[in-house]
C-alpha cells in the first residue's frame, strides 16, 4: 500500500532523514514513535505531498507521491500536527468546505458530513463557529475532515498532543474505530498509546530507524532485563540463601520490606526462561507463604529509551 | 478532468470570498473604503461643478494603495501562521489552483466593494449630462488597477508569515509600481530609461483609463502585470518543495 525506499531529506546542509525505508500493508494500524524532532512529521509531510524528499522514493499502490501526487492525496487522509482548521469557519461550513474540493458530488455531501461527523461525535456542534470548540472537539473536526471522502490512507499526525487523559482515550478509541478498515500511520511520543492501538511499530531518531516490528517483538528482541519479583513471608537470608540455588536463577536482590519477615525480593532469570511456576512451587515447599508474585515485563518505555539514548 | 479542475477552482474561490465575510474586516474595509472615497469625492465635486467622475478616478489608485495590501496581507501570512497552508496544500488540488482561487476571492470582494460606489455615478448622471461610457470605462480600470494591486499584495504575502509585514511591504511595492511612471519621477530620469519606466508604471497606465479611454496595450500591460505576480506567487508555494 505504502512504500518509502531510501527516503532522504535534507534542509541546508541537515540531514533531517537519512535513508528511509519501510513498507505498510493495506488494513495495518502502524505507529510511529521517536523523540520530538526525530522526523516523524517531516516523513508524513513527504508521504502527504507538502514537502517533496531530497532523494528517494514514495509510492502509494504504485503511485509516487512526487510526480502523481494529485492522484495520491485522494487516497489519503491526513491530519497535520497541532490541527490546523479554520478557525473562523462553522464546523458545517468547513466539512463542506472539504468535501467540495474534495470533489464529493453535491447529492453525496450532505451523506458523506453525516457520516463522517456521526463517525467523529460532531452532530452536536456542527452549527458551531470552529473557534469555539474545545482543543478534542477541534482534533475531531480534524479526524472528520480527514475521513470525509472515505480514503484508504489516515495519516495522523501526533492526534493526541495536549488532550487530557479522557479526551486521549475518546480520540484513541476513535482512531481504533476508524482504522478497521482503513490503514492508519500515526506518529507519538506516548508509548503506552502505541501498544493500545498498533499493529506494527517503527522507532525512528535523528532521522533513521532504529526499531520496527509488533510491540512484542520490540519488546523481546530488547536487551533490557526480564525480572520476577516476589513477596514472601520468611526469614531474610534463609529466603535468599534457597531462592539464589534455584536453576536458572542469576541473581536475587532484596527489593523492599514490609514488616519484621516480610520482604520482597527482585529476582533476574535467564534470558528468556520462565521461572514463575517453578519459583512458586519451590517457596511454597519450604512453608513460606507467598503474597506477592509478578513478572516485569520490559515495556516499550524501556526499548525506546534503549534504541533512541 | 478541466470540468473538474475549474469545479475545484470554484469552490476554494467560494471559501476564500466567504473568509472576508465572516471576519469583520469586510465590513470595515468597505465602510472606509465608501466613506473616504464619498469624502473626498463630493467635497471637490459641488467646487468644481462639472459632471464628471475623473476627479474620483484619480484619487482611487492612492485609496487602493492602502486598501488592496490590506486585503492581501492575511491570504498567505496567515495560512503559514497557523499551520493551514499544510493543510490545504495536501489536497488533491494544485498550487496554481490555490493561487488562482486567492487572487479570484480578493478580485470579487474589490468588485463588490466598487459596485457599492454606485450611488456616485447616480448622482453625476442624475445632477448633469454626463457621459456614460466613460465612467464605465473607469470602474473597468479601476478593476484592473486594483486586480495588480492585489496580485502583487498576494505574492508579498507569500513570502513572509507576518501580516504586518505583509501589509507594509505591499503598501511600499504597490507605491513603487505605481510611481515609477508618474510624470515628476519619469522628468527626473535619464531619457534612456524614462519610455521603461513610463510603460512599466501601474499609474501611468491608469491615467488613460481614468479618462475613459480603454487602450487595448493598457489591458494587456495590467493583465500580464497580474499574469507574472501569481505565477511568480505559485513559483514560491512550491519552492517549499526546495529547501
């Protein structure tokens, strides 16, 4: 659907992108992730045809998004960063605005500013000048315009930036909504939004990628160390003494202390064994009951942190 | 697909005409625009005591010094400010069509403003004989005079993000343009240039037309005047291309 091969830009002498490459499959929810400044925004401008790449190819189902680029943008729907609308317009008069030049024929204009309008939660408001709503009733009019002439393409660009956590998971939900059918690239800074909604992540900074694939293979494929952690209720350095023999065990730390004989220690297996069920067994043969057990797993804050230090 | 394309043209022109009427400055643009031309019109119009609009004609290249840059200065400025240029510049629509649209809007809200002058040639016509033909053939000149205003005003805009520079640089070049083939500055110059100068000058070519007479050279000077400053205008939307 999406193909960008050996994408770079340039501004003066600053590489902003060097040499780009990735592909998104029809239907794929893809998020991509990376420090402000990294070239998210500047990667979907050059897909969206406002900027045009210094070297380097992008196509849309065969299209390039440089010299075919009338034929492109009416695949895509795209909502820049920070929402720009107009604000002195009504919401009706703005939608209309779009499907016209959008070349919606006049029976279908009022179907599709219902559609979409219903699809965003914007009935309500639609009478209402653009500059009154407030910053999520704004970020939906965005979405709205964007879904309007029904594309193929949603490319979002950071859509939940200075939303409050309900307003995030209202627009997060919407997205999730939309993207059904759709195939969806939206750039973040917030991680726990990518694994709530991605099919497919791409870590980028200063301008390459540094991470790509599923949430969870990001987050397997990451150094970073897998703990178990386990509260039992025991003599301190009996409970050390017996969880440091265990197999497959490499190091055991007190973690906390909750009362005279209750700790909780922080245990580090082998890379990539599982030693909850046999952990338990072992505590619970010595008569020590166990109040507390999980295992932490590496989140995506960890990776990113990893790949873009 | 030309259906589409001129489809197209029309409704972004539609937006841009609306634009000034849902801001005040509509309002206020053809409030002073009718006062100070009615002001300075009637009160040399009862001294002098001849049916004739030339007097008004000749002083409305100067009210549209000031008023056509300020019709301008927000069309790009603004769009760059707020981010929508991004927006609507990755619609299926071309560069030139955006640029066309803009001066189109800004073409239509002078022509209303200049319609709304009517009740002038109701009172020279009904107050004396005068003639017809030349006072139509000045509003003619007066559009085209004011659409290189605008084309000018909107190509400053394009360069700058700030409305105030927009307008003051417009103001300065619209200046420049119209002076340069006025009669003081063109005795001033060396012979060589003088003839450039004078066929290079908004003002010089008014002149005639502010007397009714409609020279073919005139309009093709105005219209290819208009013609260079959007296509120049669409050469820098796109050079965002370039950086």
């Amino acid at each position: 659907m999406i193909e960008v091969k050996n994408l770079s830009k340039k501004f003066g002498s600053t590489k902003v992108l060097d040499d780009i490459n990735f592909s998104v499959e029809k239907g794929e929810i893809l998020g991509f992730l990376g420090p402000n400044g990294a070239g998210k925004s500047t990667t979907m401008k050059i897909i969206t045809s406002f900027w045009a790449g210094s070297d380097g190819t992008v196509h849309i189902d065969g299209k390039n998004v440089a010299n075919q680029s009338l034929l492109t943008r009416e695949k895509i729907g795209y909502l820049p960063e920070n929402v720009p609308l107009y604000d002195e317009m009504r919401v009706f008069e703005y939608l209309k605005f779009i499907a016209e030049v959008r070349g919606i024929g006049k029976d279908e204009q009022k179907k599709a500013i219902t559609k979409a309008s219903e699809a965003c939660g914007l009935s309500k408001v639609l009478r209402k000048p653009i500059d009154e709503l407030s910053k999520c009733y704004k970020q939906r009019v965005g979405l709205a315009q964007a879904i309007i002439h029904e594309p193929d393409i949603l490319i979002l660009d950071e859509p939940t930036t200075g939303l409050d956590p309900n307003q995030i998971a209202e627009i997060r939900d919407l997205i999730k909504k939309i993207g059904k059918e759709k195939t969806v690239i939206f750039s973040t800074h917030i991680l726990s939004e990518v694994s709530a909604t991605c099919d497919r992540v791409i870590i980028i900074n200063e301008g390459k990628i540094v991470g790509e694939g599923k949430p969870e293979e990001l987050m397997n494929k990451s150094s970073h160390k897998e703990l178990v952690y386990i509260k039992i209720k025991a003599d301190k350095e009996a409970a050390l003494k017996r969880l440091k023999e265990l197999e497959n065990v490499e190091n055991v730390e007190v973690k906390d202390k909750e009362a005279s004989n209750i700790y909780g220690y922080s245990i580090e297996p082998k890379k990539g064994v599982d030693i909850r069920e046999y952990l338990s067994i072992a505590v619970t043969q010595q008569g020590w009951p166990i109040l507390e057990l999980r295992r932490k797993k590496t989140s995506l804050e960890d990776v990113f942190r990893e790949l873009t230090k | 697909m030309d259906k589409n394309y001129i489809k197209i043209i029309y409704s972004l022109f539609k937006k841009e005409l609306m634009s000034y009427f849902n801001s005040p400055i509509a309002y206020i643009f053809i409030g002073v625009f009718l006062v100070v031309g009615n002001w300075l019109f009637f009160k040399w119009f009862f001294l002098i005591g001849q049916a004739s609009m030339r007097n008004y004609f000749s002083l409305l290249p100067w009210i549209f010094l000031f008023l056509a840059p300020a019709l301008t200065m927000r069309l790009w400025a603004e769009e760059k400010r707020s981010g929508t240029i991004e927006f609507l510049l990755t619609l299926p629509v071309t560069d030139w069509q955006v640029v066309l649209s803009k001066f189109l809007g800004a073409l239509s809200f002078l022509f209303i403003a200049l319609l709304m002058t009517f009740t002038l040639p109701i009172s020279v016509l009904s107050l004396g004989n005068a003639d017809f033909g030349p006072i139509f053939g000045s509003y003619l000149g007066a559009l085209f005079l004011g659409g290189s205003y605008l084309a000018l005003g909107l190509f400053i805009s394009s360069v700058t993000k700030n409305q105030i520079i927009a307008f003051i640089l417009g103001v300065m070049a619209c200046f420049a343009f119209f002076m340069i083939g006025a009669d003081f500055v063109l005795a001033g110059a060396p012979a060589s240039v003088a003839p450039i100068m004078k066929f290079l000058g908004l003002g010089s070519h008014f002149n005639s037309i502010a007397k009714g007479v409609i020279d073919s050279k005139d309009v093709v000077y105005y219209i290819s005047f208009i013609f260079i400053f959007l296509w120049l205008n669409a050469r820098v939307i796109e050079s965002r291309s370039w950086k």
